[in-house]
C-alpha cells in the first residue's frame, strides 16, 4: 500500500482537484457560478454537486490552504499525493466513457 492509496475521489472531485491545479485557486471562477470554460472543466455535473465536492474534499483533506502572508488572499491546492490520485480518476473515467456516475468514487 502507497502512501497515495489512502485518497478516494469521485469523478468529480478529481476534476476539481486536475482544475485547481492547473489553473490555480480563484473563488469567483467556482461560485456561485462554475465557470467550465475559463477552468477547462470537462463534466456537466450540476454546479450544486461541484460544490458539494468541495467539502468532501477538504473534509477528506485533499484540498489544503496553502500557507500565505498576512493579508494575502489565501489559495488552495492538491495535498501531497492527491493530485496523482485524481489524475488516475480521471484516466479511468475517460477509458469508462460515459458508463459511470461522476458523483460516486471509482
């Protein structure tokens, strides 16, 4: 067992994680409002599911603050390991093509 085995994502979930990542953190592209074209956000889940995939995913501790200087706007990224995790989601959730829920864990 890796240390990387202790993440799971639904589809979801690791495609916030691919979007943070290679975007970066910024609030207003996610709420109220979910901007899938700036972020490359490829799922159609509802904006009500993306951001209930928020909480499971601090809850989970896959999405960390990440340290800031006073009176910076703090920023989010992966945990160590989770990105890598996501990323294998998200292979196998393109290899499924269509035959999956994006809001349960593979």
């Amino acid at each position: 067992m890796t240390e990387h085995e202790g993440f799971h994502f639904s589809v979801v979930e690791a495609a916030i994680l691919e979007a943070i990542d290679h975007v970066g953190w910024y609030a207003y592209l996610w709420f109220p409002v979910v901007y899938r074209e700036v972020l490359n956000f490829p799922l159609e889940a509802p904006d009500e599911q993306v951001h209930a995939a928020f909480g499971s995913l601090i809850r989970k501790g896959a999405l960390q603050v990440t340290p800031s200087k006073q009176g910076e706007i703090p920023q989010w990224g992966a945990a160590h390991g989770a990105l890598e995790v996501a990323r294998n989601v998200l292979s196998l959730s393109l290899d499924l093509r269509g035959g999956h829920d994006p809001s349960e864990p593979l």
